[in-house]
C-alpha cells in the first residue's frame, strides 16, 4: 500500500513524499521478512531518489534491490533494477559502469522473453554507447 502511495506521489513529482513513504514501505516489509516487496520498493526509491540527484543513494538502492531479485531468481525484477542502475551510473557519468548494468538488464530481460523490457535497456545501452563515444 505504501509502495503504491509512493509511487503515485512521485508521477505528481512529490519526491521527498515519495521517498518517506518508500522508506517505511521498505522497512515495513524488511520487518515482515517480505523480500520481493522489500526489493521493490528499492528499485522504486532509487528511481525517486535518482530525479532529487542523490546519486549514491540511488546507486545503493538499485544495487540492493537487484541483490534481493537475485536471491529470489526473480530475473524480471533483477532486470528492472539494472535498467535503474545504469540509468543513474550514466547521469554521474560512469559510463562504463552504466553499459555493463543495461547490458546485464537486457539479458535478463532476453532470458525472461521480455521483449519491452529487452528493448528499453537495449535503448538505453545505445544512449550510453553513444555517450562514451562522444568523450
């Protein structure tokens, strides 16, 4: 519920909202020894955390939650938190970093037949490319 409440509140670009109720989401679930909502509302915090530039927060977060899909051998969600990963590498401009992360999220998605999935992170693999070549 306050992962859902999270996430409404960021479309309306109420970060700092979004991240408290993440928070307590994610702790909540930790408590309850709910890993995949645990691991989900990570990936959602770094995605908040990423539009109000705190970067490391962010890369934490995302590199959490893709350790918990891990554990869980839920490769959609592990997907999902690498396509977040390199997005936020890219923006600090560890571009290295962030083309290994979209590499990894589009085999993941690829393993999983996640053709939308595989085409986003394909996308953004490309932006990333094209990025380190222009330095």
């Amino acid at each position: 519920m306050l992962n859902n409440r999270a996430i409404t509140l960021a479309q309306v670009r109420r970060y700092e909202e979004a991240i408290e109720a993440l928070q307590r989401s994610i702790a909540i679930n930790s408590e309850l020894g709910d890993r995949r909502n645990e691991g989900k509302g990570l990936n959602n915090l770094g995605i908040a955390l990423r539009y109000v530039q705190c970067f490391e927060d962010a890369i934490e977060a995302h590199q959490r939650a893709a350790a918990i899909a891990r554990e869980l051998a839920d490769l959609r969600s592990e997907g999902s938190a690498f396509t977040g990963l390199g997005l936020v590498l890219a923006e600090v401009g560890r571009l290295e970093e962030a083309i290994e992360a979209h590499q990894r999220a589009a085999t993941l998605f690829r393993t999983q037949g996640d053709r939308h999935g595989e085409a986003m992170a394909s996308s953004n693999l490309g932006l990333a490319l094209e990025e380190l070549r222009r330095r």
